[in-house]
C-alpha cells in the first residue's frame, strides 16, 4: 500500500503539476488574447484619432491653398488686366498721334492748296489792271510796252 500511496501521491503531485501547466497556459493564453485585444483596441482608437487630425489638417491645407490660389489667381487677373489696359491706352494713344500727325499734313495740304489758291488770283487781278486814266472818266491811251514794241520790231 505503501507503493500505492508512492504512486497516488506521485500521480497527486504529477497531476498538480499538469493542472498548475495547465492553469498557466491558461492564464498564458488568457493573458495573450486579452493583451492583443488591448493592443488592437488602443490602436484603432488611435487610429481613429489620427485619421480625425489627418482630416482636420488636410482640411486646413486645403482652406490655406485654396486662400493662395485665389489671392494668387486674382493677383494674375489684375495684372493681365492693367497689361490689356495699358496696352489699349497704348494703341489709342498710337491712334491719335497718327490722327494728330494725319491733320497736320491735311493742314498743311489745304494751306498750300489755299496759297496757290490765292496766288493764282493775285496773278490774275494783276492781268486785269485798271489803267488810271479810266478812273476820272477819260479814255484810257493805249500804252504799248517797249519790250513789245522791240519785238514786233524784230518781227518785220
């Protein structure tokens, strides 16, 4: 009996110690499962957050951009605007130095025009001469210019 109570405390004691392995592995196993699902819970959380900033700082990058952009585009606006600008106030002004230019040579072109105009009448008030003698109600004599008359001279 003796053997037998060696043997059932030997298996008493096996026995204990594969219930403590077991309890172990257990608490092990336990502890394993409970630790990732810890882990994994603190990560999503995590992540979560992290997504929320993500969304929050690309909203204001977006916002900031999109304020850049606009100032800068209407920055290009005003600036092709003023170059179309000057240069329509360029081209006007081109055209009324060729104007200016085209009506000082049409005035110059009508005060020759008026120059012979008038010299042409003065040369032909000069042909018709009054003679004075005409003016007191007399006869005028016929006068014969000497050149004329050494002329028809030479003719005979």
């Amino acid at each position: 009996m003796v053997a037998f109570g060696i043997m059932l405390t030997s298996l008493t004691v096996a026995h204990a110690q594969l219930d403590i392995q077991a309890i172990i592995s257990n608490w092990f196993d336990n502890k394993k499962i409970a630790s990732m699902n810890a882990v994994e819970n603190a990560i999503a959380d995590e992540q979560a957050k992290q997504v929320e900033r993500l969304k929050d700082e690309l909203q204001l990058t977006i916002s900031k951009t999109e304020e850049a952009m606009n100032h800068f585009v209407e920055q290009e606006k005003q600036e092709r605007m003023k170059a179309i600008q000057d240069y329509a106030d360029q081209l006007i002004a081109k055209l009324y130095d060729e104007k200016d230019e085209q009506i000082v040579k049409d005035k110059e072109y009508m005060m020759q025009a008026f120059q012979r105009i008038m010299e042409e009448a003065i040369e032909e008030m000069e042909l018709i001469s009054i003679p004075p003698n005409s003016i007191n109600g007399q006869e005028p004599k016929e006068e014969v210019d000497k050149s004329e008359e050494s002329e028809l001279e030479d003719l005979k």
